[in-house]
C-alpha cells in the first residue's frame, strides 16, 4: 500500500478512495465448482481496501475493508489505476482488525 500514500488527491468531506479487490470475473463456490461471472445472480456487494481518507470519515481508516454496493460507485483514474470514490454512508460494512477497543469491527 506504499504507492497510495503519494497519491495526487486529497479527500474532502465524508469521501474515501478505495481499492477494489480483484473478484471482477468467475469465482468458486465452496465446493470447488466454478461459476461464471455471465451467471444470474442476485445483488452482490463487493469488497475494497481503503486508500485514502477525508477529514470528516469517523468510522473507516486507511487500511480496512470495506462492502460496498458495486452498481452504485464512481471511478477515477489516478496514476494509470483505477479507484472508487464512496460517501462513508454508502458503506454497507467494515471489516477491521482492531477490535482492540470493544467494538466487532463492523460498521453497518
């Protein structure tokens, strides 16, 4: 996650740079048989590490994984990557290692 700290932008507001995991294409079941990313499916959520920050975001930090609804981002182009750009009221989840202070993880 080095080259993200030297990104060119600056989050304003509630927003967050993000990540997206690569899970674009077919994926596997449980039992090992493969789907293919053509199969109806009902609405799947996705998940991205957090790369950047704005001033007023109190619950996600640089970092964490975070669910989001894919149908309902935007992209950006910073540095020949792709990111996405989210409100932190658009996060269904948070899916944090510090549990340290008493609280699951999970912001919903």
């Amino acid at each position: 996650m080095a080259e993200e700290h030297n990104l060119p932008i600056r989050m304003l507001h509630d927003r967050l740079l993000v990540k997206a995991d690569g899970e674009g294409g077919e994926r596997r079941s449980g039992g090992g048989i493969v789907i293919p990313a053509t199969a109806a499916m009902g609405k799947r959520l996705a998940w991205a590490e957090v790369v950047a920050v704005g001033q007023h975001v109190r619950q996600v930090q640089l970092g964490d994984r975070v669910l989001y609804d894919p149908d309902e981002k935007a992209e950006v182009e910073l540095q020949s990557r792709t990111y996405i750009l989210l409100r932190e009221r658009d996060l269904h989840a948070v899916a944090a290692q510090r549990v340290d202070d008493g609280s699951t993880g999970l912001y919903l």
